[in-house]
C-alpha cells in the first residue's frame, strides 16, 4: 500500500516531491488539488495557489491527483519513481 508521508514535508524518510500546477488554458487556476492512492482512497489535500502552484511529498508508487475547481474536477493518475516530479494539470475546456 503508498503512503504518502505528508502534504509539506520534505524531511520525511522516502518522500519524493510532486510540484504541479492547476491551469486552464494556460492560464493558473485555484482551488484544491487531492492526493489519492491507486484504488482512489483520499490521502491528503492543498490548496492550489494564486499561481495554481500547489506541492506534495509522497512515496514512490501509483497516485492519482485530483484538481477541485469552480470549473469543476479533474484526475490525473500519476506514477511516482524519481526524487522530483513536476506536473501541470490542465483542466479540460468545457
């Protein structure tokens, strides 16, 4: 089972940083970005900057990361297995 060490803590024993993003069109969006284990289970939650930026520490395994916007939601399944992932979501033009 992943485990994710902790929404801000980059000291943890095994955490790889995922830095992202929530834009749309380019452009940054706010909001909460969730942090989900493969089978979709909530593990944590940010919210998403003026700048859409927003940061999680997790270890090494299959995630799913889920913008929460007034726009509406959007999932995207990642895999983590380096010492830094960066990621933009773009939510989809409705």
């Amino acid at each position: 089972m992943s485990t994710c060490t902790s929404p801000g803590d980059p000291n943890a024993a095994g955490s790889i940083a995922i830095h992202g993003r929530v834009l749309r069109n380019g452009t940054p969006v706010r909001g909460y970005v969730r942090l989900l284990d493969a089978r979709g289970d909530f593990v944590a939650e940010v919210p998403a900057q003026a700048d859409g930026s927003f940061t999680f520490y997790a270890v090494a395994g299959s995630w799913i990361l889920r913008a929460i916007t007034g726009s509406g939601t959007f999932d995207k399944p990642i895999s983590l297995d380096a010492d830094r992932l960066d990621i933009d979501l773009e939510l989809a033009i409705s």
